[in-house]
C-alpha cells in the first residue's frame, strides 16, 4: 500500500503541483485533463518527482546542487 492510496484526486494534484513546483520552480502545465484526473498516473508521476530527488541526493554534486537551491535532508 502506497501512501498516496487513501488521498483523493484533489490531494493528489495539489501535492503533486506543489511538490513539482518546489523541484522544478514551474508548476506542470504538460499534462492532458484525463491525466490530470486519473488516480494511477498522478501516483506514477509523484513517484517519479521521488525518483528523482532520491537520484539527486545519492550523488555528491547532486546533493550539493539541492543544497544550494535550499533543500535541507536529516542524516
């Protein structure tokens, strides 16, 4: 069970928006109104955005980068 299953469609745009916004500085504005209200693909895209912070944060100049746009990571 994913975190995002009990969310509605709703929470899912906004968290997905929000959190694409926050990598990118630029809300999405690719997708198509079917997507933008389908429950499997906002997952697939929110975990992508994780994949990618995680890819990020796995190297030095990565981690550094995040860190100089004013990401902060526990240890």
């Amino acid at each position: 069970m994913s975190e995002f299953d009990n969310m509605s469609v709703a929470e899912l745009q906004g968290y997905y928006s929000d959190f694409h916004k926050a990598i990118f500085n630029f809300r999405p504005r690719y997708h198509t109104t079917e997507q933008w209200y389908n429950l499997e693909w906002l997952k697939h895209e929110i975990n992508s955005l994780h994949d990618h912070m995680d890819k990020m944060k796995a190297t030095p100049a990565g981690r550094a980068q995040l860190e100089s746009e004013g990401w902060q990571f526990e240890d």
